[in-house]
C-alpha cells in the first residue's frame, strides 16, 4: 500500500497547503497535498482521497534538518476535506498522544506494567484514563501534581473528586 501511494502522481497536484511554524526549539514547514484516488486503480474499500505530508524540520538549537513524508488515505471527499483540513486532522492525532499517551506512559508508567492477561490491560487503561480525565476536569494542568495532591488524604480526596464522598 505504501509503494502505490508514493507512487501515485503526486507532482501533478494542485490542491495543497504550506504551514509554517516555529516553537519547541525548532522551525517546521508542512507541505500537504490531496489527490482524489477514485479511478485511480488503489485497491482499497471506500478510498476517496490520498495525503501526502511533506515535513521539514530544522532544530533552532543545533541547525539539524530533517524531513519526514507522511501517506494517509481517507474516505472524505475533496468536499468535505481540504488540504488544509485534512493536515489539522493528521496533526490532531498528535494532541491525543500528548494528552494522553504521554501521560499514561510516564506518570502511570504504563509501559512498565506486568499487567498482561486477559481484559486486565484494558481495565487498567480504562481506570488511569477515569483518573486523567477527573484530574483535567477539576482543574489540574499537571496530572502528577494532581495525583499527588490527591495522594495526601487518600481516604477523602478522591472520592470528593468523582462526587461520591
């Protein structure tokens, strides 16, 4: 599926964006470009358009470059998603691994756990998620400061915050 999308005609389309952003330590340009595939002969059910994201990045810091391409396809019409649409929703899927992921992966150590057999992985993904989602809903930015916070009456504290006290 990769070979065919890199090899679709990408230098024939016009429609494309060009985002420019700097901040985290480093400058990025992001070349996104949509080409409807219908008749295109890709064999893949309910395939609209295809994406191509074209990602310069230079560290402020070091002067390192990188590039990076991205391939998506999607079921959205050209109509219902623009170039530039359909860059903010590939990026989207960033702010969910940063909120997210991240989170359970460093505060929970998530990573780290021996929890491996039957639905216990999920049910202790579905309680950290409960746990992540109360703390952002009452205010707290930073989850570990909140678990800790919490931590000091372990008896009161959380169940003031799931309102069952």
């Amino acid at each position: 599926m990769h070979r065919r999308l890199r090899s679709l005609p990408w230098k024939d389309v016009t429609a494309r964006r060009y985002d420019r952003e700097m901040g985290h330590g480093r400058k990025e340009t992001r070349v996104t470009r949509a080409l409807t595939i219908t008749g295109l002969g890709l064999d893949f059910p309910h395939a609209v358009q295809a994406v191509r994201i074209l990602r310069h990045r230079t560290d402020l810091k070091t002067g390192t470059v990188s590039r990076q391409t991205i391939y998506a396809i999607t079921d959205l019409t050209s109509q219902q998603a623009s170039p530039q649409r359909l860059g903010q929703l590939a990026r989207s899927q960033w702010t969910i691994e940063n909120r997210l992921h991240f989170v359970r992966d460093t505060t929970f150590a998530e990573d780290a756990s021996k929890i491996r057999s039957g639905h216990g992985p999920e049910n202790m993904a579905t309680l950290r998620n409960l746990a992540i989602n109360t703390l952002r809903q009452h205010g707290y930015r930073n989850i570990a400061a909140g678990l800790r916070h919490v931590s000091y009456e372990p008896f009161n504290r959380p169940l003031d915050l799931l309102g069952i006290a």
